[in-house]
C-alpha cells in the first residue's frame, strides 16, 4: 500500500489520497475507486455515508 494523504477542509470533508482501504461498521471493505481520491463526510448529514454528498454546505456546517 503507497502512502496515503488525509486533508481536514475548514468547513468541509476530509480528503482521502492514495491507496486507502475504507471499511463499514462490521467489517465489510467499501468500494472506493482506485486512483482516485474520496470525501468523507464530516456534518454527518450526508445522505451517501459515509462519502460526502455536498450537504456540509447548505446546512452551513462550520
């Protein structure tokens, strides 16, 4: 596994790079697409949890 790079945005999700593996409650690895960066969701409002889905900013989350 390559290094993996997570950015906290001031009023927004966490940014995840590299080659990260994200797992569920119970376990279950989650699909996340290789290559490419995710959000995750830090509001907690999110209806695609635990991705982000932009809602962080029409509840003016800060």
């Amino acid at each position: 596994m390559s290094d993996v790079k997570i950015t906290v945005s001031g009023a927004g999700p966490y940014k995840v790079e590299g080659e990260a593996e994200l797992y569920d409650h119970e376990g279950n690895l989650i699909e996340t697409h290789e290559g490419k960066a995710f959000f995750l969701c830090r509001c907690g409002q999110s209806a695609n949890k635990p991705f982000c889905d932009g809602t962080h900013k029409q509840i003016s989350f800060v």
